[in-house]
C-alpha cells in the first residue's frame, strides 16, 4: 500500500520538526499503530473454507513468544483470540526489546513461510499487501519516524547512517543471501545483533568470523587449497596469490592487502579477542561501528571480485 505525503508530513518538514536524527530506546504509540496495519494487511483475513492459515500465523507467533518469554499468554484475556492476544502485546508492552521482537518474528514469518507458497497461502486468503511490499513499508515507516532499525535478511539490525545501511550493510546482505555464503551470513547477522544489543566485543569477534567465512567460501569454490583453521592473514594471502584481484592491477591493490590484514583481524584481536586483565576492557560504539562497516566494505569487494553468483 503507497505511503502518503500527507498535509502535515509537509508542514512538519518546513517547520523543521522532521527528525534526522535516529533513536532506538523508544518506539512510539503511532508507528506501532501503523506497523499493526501492515501486519494485518500482509496477513490477511480468512475468507472461506480449507485451513484458516491468518490464525495459523498469529497462533505461531503467540506459541513462540510464549515459550521463549516463560509465559502460557502474552494477555490478561483467555477469551482473546490469537490475532488479538499477539497485536495487542505489541501496542501495549513497555519493554522496547519485545516490540521488536513481535516486529522481527512476524516478518520474519511473512518474508520466508508467505512469500515462499505466496500463491498458495492466497487461495483462501485476502490480502491487502505482498510481503516484499509490507518490508518495504516498515522500513519506511522506521525512517519516517526517527527510529534506527531496519528488517533486511529476515532480521532487524540496526541503522546509523542511511547512506552506509544503502551502500554498505544492505549490499552485504544481498550478496550474502547465496547459500554458498551461508555460514558467512550468518555471522555477519549475529554481529548486527550484538551491535544493536551493545554487545560490542561479540559484535567484533562475528565480524571477523563472517570476514574469515567468505574467504573460506570463496576458496572452496574456486578449489584453491586452504585449511579450515587458516587465519585471515593466511586466507587473504591464499586469495591474491591465487588471482583474486586480476595481475595487472596488483601493484595498486598493494595497498588494499595491507588494510584487509591489518583492519578488521587487528580491530578484533586488540579490543575483542583477548583478555582483558587487571584494567576492564571497553570497545566503544565509534570503533565497533567502524569494524562492521569496514567488514561489509570488504565482503562486497572480496565477493565482487570472485565472480560467485
């Protein structure tokens, strides 16, 4: 469903009152409201005979977030049917972490079960929205309203800058998404994760992790010889020596070499891969937000420059 431009989204814009700045602590009453519309929209109502697969969805939510929460109900209500019981969480929790939990569950769900039999899970159902187009409404309606979360690769992750999420962290994703980079996938998803939870050190590790699998993969498909404990310095050298980066143009990547051995490894080994000792250990937001984004750099160029499809 198209997104409007309405009267007061353009009066908010010349007052200056259109938020440019992102937050992720809150998630306000009325983007709940209108991610509920997607939800129900996406989902769809039953319309007659066979298996009513609307209430199969809400029942799966509800069962799954019961289980993990420790709960026989997400309401107060027995009489309250699944669609209710699980919508209604979602407006009315005051814990952040599980509206987002409710959000990146249910779409997870659209994305990979609706989408998959999308014609199938129609037939007896009516829908107001596709799944891609109810993912691409939801980051819309974060970005509209200030929130710093974006749902891509069937997870949420976390947005500091649109133009580093559109060039940078989206593209690895993307690339990513070929099953001959599975394991690399996700790694790179659980450092989003931890990134998001502030779980910095974690973020770094999974980094290099991902790093160190596309290169693995890669010379897996290629047949170049390497071992599965081979560090990233040794997979980096195994990928130039073996032509990753075509002869003529090796003198100028000399350079790239050098900060491929030395950026994310290093990052990794001196802020979240040892010991901390006596002195308690903090790895900042700056430096881990650098971390990730140079790691997605060079997954594009790495993936990029072997040709794998």
């Amino acid at each position: 469903m198209a997104i409007f431009d309405l009267f007061s989204k353009r009066q908010k814009r010349l007052r200056g009152e259109v938020l440019d700045i992102y937050t992720y602590d809150k998630i306000p009453q009325n983007l709940r409201v209108q991610i509920v519309h997607i939800i129900r929209d996406a989902i769809g109502e039953h319309n007659y005979g066979g298996t009513n697969e609307p209430q199969k969805v809400y029942e799966f939510i509800h069962h799954t977030l019961c289980r993990e929460y420790g709960k026989f109900t997400l309401g107060e209500d027995y009489n309250e049917s699944h669609q209710e019981l699980v919508l209604n969480f979602l407006l009315q929790t005051q814990v952040t972490d599980e509206v987002i939990d409710v959000i990146e569950l249910t779409f997870k769900y659209i994305d990979r079960i609706i989408k998959k039999d999308y014609h199938l899970y129609t037939f007896n159902t009516t829908v107001k929205i596709t799944p891609d187009d109810a993912i691409t409404e939801l980051n819309e309606r974060f970005k509209e309203n200030g929130i710093g979360y974006s749902f891509d690769g069937s997870e949420i992750i976390r947005v500091d800058s649109t133009y580093v999420h559109a060039e940078i962290t989206r593209p690895t994703i993307s690339l990513l998404w070929n099953n001959k980079f599975k394991g690399a996938n996700e790694e790179y998803l659980k450092a989003h994760e931890h990134y998001r939870h502030g779980r910095n050190k974690e973020c770094l590790t999974e980094c290099l992790k991902a790093f160190e699998s596309v290169m693995k993969s890669i010379c897996k498909e290629k047949g170049w010889t390497y071992n599965q404990t081979d560090t990233a310095k040794k997979l980096i050298q195994i990928c130039f020596q073996n032509g990753l980066v075509p002869s003529f143009t090796q003198n100028q990547f000399t350079s790239l070499q050098n900060l491929l051995e030395s950026g994310i490894p290093t990052i990794r080994n001196k802020l979240g891969g040892h010991g901390q000792g006596q002195t308690l250990q903090k790895v900042d937001d700056e430096m881990t937000r650098y971390g990730l984004n140079l790691t997605g750099t060079n997954i594009i160029f790495l993936i990029e420059q072997s040709g794998i499809k």
